[in-house]
C-alpha cells in the first residue's frame, strides 16, 4: 500500500507537471512556428535535427532505461553511497559520450545526405552540413544533462527532474524571444536551455567530485554493455527514420515541415500521457510486474483514444489558434491538418508500446528492440513507396506510412513481450480499447453534429470541444466502477481469473 501511495503521488505530480511543461512547449512551438513557418529552410532543420536525433538525442531514452534501472538494483543491492558512487561515474561517461558522438554526428550528416535527403538539391544537401555545426553546443550538453537526471530519479527525487525540465524550456523561450532572425537560432535556443538545466540537476547532485574517503569509482562496465546494445538497437530505429525522411525529401518545399510540426504536436500529447516514464521505476521491480503492466496498459489506451479522437475532429481548428501566426499562414494551416487528422491516431497504438519497449530493456532483452525497429524500417519502405511515390498522396502519404509503422511496432513488441515471459491477459486490454473507441466514437459524432454549420473557428473549436469532453466524462462516469480497478488496483486478482 506504501508504494502504491507512492506511485500515484508521483504520478500526480508527473501529470501537474507535464501541462505545464506541454504547456510552455506549446508556446516555444507557436513561436517557432511564427518565427520560421513552413519553408525550405525549416526542412533543412528538420533533417539535421533527425540525425542528431539518431546520434545523440536518442541517448535520453537510453539514460532512462538503463542508468536509472541499474542505479535502482545498486541502490537496492548495496546502499545510496554506492548508488551514488556509480551515478558519477555514469555522469563522467556522459561526458566522453557526448563529445565522441557531436563528432560523429558532424561527420554523418554529409556523409548520409544523399540516403536522407534525396530528393534535395546539391544547394539544400550543402545547407545540410552547414546546419549541423550549430548543432553542437546542444548534442554536447545533452547526454550529460540526462546522467544527471538519472541520479535523482534513482531516489525517486522526481521534482528536481521537473523543474529542470520547465527551466529548459522556459530559457530557450527566452532566448527565442530574443533571437529568431534565422534557422540557425533554433538550436542554439534548445542548447543554452539544456545547458542551464544541467547546471542546475549538476549543481548539487555531488557528481562533480568524490567524497573524501571514498574508494575506487564502481565500474560501469554492465551499464556501458546496456548502453552499446540499446545504443545499436537505436541505430536500428535510425534506419526507419531515414527511411521515413527519404520519402519526405520528395514532398513539396514546406512539406517537411508541416509533417514535423505535426509530429511535435503529437509527441508532446504521447510525452504527456507517458507520466514523464515514471513507471520505469516501478517496473523495475519483478513482484506483480505483470499485473501492474496490464492496468498501465489499459488506464493509457483509455486516455490515449479520446485524446486522438479529439485531435482528429478537431485538427484545423486547434491549428488555427496554437500556429497560425506569423510566417504560419492559412496554407500551412491546411498542409499541416492533413498530417495531424491521420497520424494523431498514432497515439493509440504509441501507448501500448512505450511501456512495451521500456520492458525490453529492464529485463535485458534489448536485441528484440532490432526485431522491432527492422520490422518498422520495412513497413515504411512498402507504404512509403505505396502512398508517397506510386499514389503521390503527399503529407497525407507520409502520415499513413507513420500511422501504419505505429502500429505494427505495437504488435511486435507486444507478442515479443509475450516471449519473455510476461504474460498479458490481451483480451481483457483489448476490450478496454474497444470500449474507448467505442466511446470517442460517439463522441466525435456528437461534435460534428454540434459544429456543423458553424464557420469560425473559436465557436468550432469551444461547442465542438464541450460536446465531445462531456460525451466521454458522461460514458466514463457510468463505468467508474471498472475504472477504479485500474487506477487504484482493486481490479480481481489474476490469479482468480
């Protein structure tokens, strides 16, 4: 009962905190969008950001399914100070990690132009290179800030994590505020906020300097092994991504950028509905580890549907008041539309399969990540082709092979959980996605009918937004009963089943 108190506190407080981090990156993402709208330039960003993603980026996941998990099993196993002990060594390995992979970031991005960004001329590969050393004072400081997050996390000191994160993105709105005159800003921005948030989780997180009297530094040795082996897992994943940006290079100048406006808008929903991957922690632990996956599997579809739903009644709408402003016209209004309504749906089958996927690499089973991200990679080479090339569907091709890739990551992933061991009762997840579909079903046709007729777009948005809001509390209501069994764990035991 203690940890489950626990658990929900944090999770209370994750929530609390994610609106308002979701909610300052909204606003750093209207002044993005205002300051530098859907042109070819943004595309160029776009592109660079992808394999600095691939390269470095991808090392905050990685940080969280492997030094907290270790950092946890060490505190467990051997006390806070030798926990302590191995979070500066992990945070000094951040270190060497951070600047090896800015330099191999540098030399990829020339060397990949012609995978990635076929369909850019020899001017736009060019600008390509250039961008990326701007780059660099980010990819530098972010592998690092992610050690430090680690540290607290193991205590589960989550707050400090939190504010961290509303300081990062409050000081690369600042600096937006301030200096926006072209594309090269844009990383700088996120670099000054992610080195303001690593000065203050380093400052007192003791992970500069040893203790007097301490004796050897703990080998890292197992998680440099974790980290190599998700590390090579996500260059799996990378080969998706620039599959995926292979196929964008050939949509029109500003396509890129309405895709990636949408995708942002649907990540920070899934960065919400993941409670800042607190469950990690809890997941750790093996007593129950089933039962517990099983209710977080349930409790996010149930949310994750009615969100989607929402998003895809209401997409130019919502568009219209967070973007529209600026170099954001009506027209990217529109191109951007056409990827949101398709793939915000891509939150449904996203729910199920971050949990999923944290799975693999707390029980070390993170060579079925390659399974996974292969099996993306191919589906994204037949329905790229299919939709981008052969139909020329444009964005709207783009966001169905996203969608479709989505989807069969969540199946894989689900039945290669199964081959670890942990067994799900699907069924029972199965009918509570059914009855979220089923209910945002009802919901959307309530708003369309509550809008219809309607031109501007406050009204559209207000009366359409309250009709499908009440719709979902009023069927979610009448179940309450069965909703508690998720969220407070009074659901009948497994084994009686």
């Amino acid at each position: 009962m203690q940890f489950k108190n626990r658990f929900l506190t944090v999770a209370a407080s994750a929530v609390g905190v994610s609106l308002l981090v979701q909610g300052l990156a909204f606003l750093r993402q209207l002044l993005i969008a205002a300051y530098f709208g859907v042109g070819r330039d943004f595309d160029v960003y776009v592109m660079v950001y992808m394999v600095a993603s691939i390269m470095v980026f991808t090392f905050a996941g990685i940080f969280d399914s492997v030094a907290v998990p270790n950092l946890v099993r060490k505190r467990e196993s051997d006390g806070p100070e030798a926990a302590l002990a191995l979070a500066r060594s992990i945070f000094r390995l951040s270190l060497l990690l951070g600047g090896a992979m800015s330099l191999v970031f540098l030399i990829a991005v020339p060397l990949l132009a012609p995978i990635f960004a076929t369909g850019f001329s020899p001017e736009e590969r060019a600008g390509l290179t250039k961008l990326a050393w701007y780059f660099v004072p980010w990819t530098l400081v972010c592998v690092p800030y992610y050690a430090a997050a680690a540290r607290y996390k193991m205590e589960w000191r989550f707050n400090r994590v939190f504010v961290a994160e509303i300081v990062i993105v409050v000081v690369s709105i600042g600096f937006l505020a301030l200096r926006h005159g072209d594309i090269r800003m844009l990383p700088l921005a996120y670099a000054i906020g992610y080195g303001v948030g690593l000065v203050q989780l380093a400052a007192g997180a003791a992970l500069w300097r040893r203790r007097a009297g301490e004796g050897p530094s703990p080998t890292v040795r197992d998680v440099l092994r974790n980290i190599g082996e998700l590390f090579l897992a996500n260059q799996t994943g990378g080969l998706a991504s620039l599959v995926d940006r292979h196929f964008q290079s050939f949509l029109v100048a500003g396509g890129i950028g309405a895709v990636n406006y949408s995708v942002q808008i649907i990540a920070s929903l899934s960065n919400l509905l993941s409670f800042r991957d607190i469950y990690v922690v809890p997941l750790t632990q093996q007593a129950d580890r089933a039962e517990r996956l099983e209710r977080l599997l349930s409790g996010l579809l149930l949310v994750a549907v009615p969100v989607a739903g929402f998003v895809a009644c209401l997409a130019p709408e919502l568009l219209k008041v967070l973007l529209q402003h600026g170099r954001f016209d009506a027209s990217a209004t529109a191109l951007t539309a056409e990827a949101l309504r398709l793939g915000v749906l891509s939150l449904i089958p996203s729910a199920v399969t971050a949990p999923l996927f944290r799975m693999f690499q707390i029980i070390d089973r993170i060579h079925y990540s390659h399974v996974v991200y292969l099996t993306v990679a191919a589906s994204s080479v037949v329905f790229g082709y299919l939709f981008v090339l052969r139909l020329g569907w444009g964005v709207q091709g783009v966001a169905l092979m996203q969608l479709a890739g989505s989807a069969l990551t969540a199946v894989v992933s689900a039945y290669l959980v199964g081959r670890c061991g942990i067994r799900l009762r699907w069924r029972a997840i199965l009918g509570w996605l059914a009855l979220a579909a089923f209910v945002s079903g009802i919901a959307y046709l309530a708003a369309a009918a509550a809008i219809s007729g309607l031109e501007n777009t406050w009204p559209r948005l207000m009366i359409g937004g309250t009709a499908y809001g009440l719709v979902v509390l009023l069927c979610y209501f009448l179940a309450r009963a069965q909703l508690r069994g998720i969220v407070f764990g009074l659901a009948p035991s497994r084994k009686s089943l």
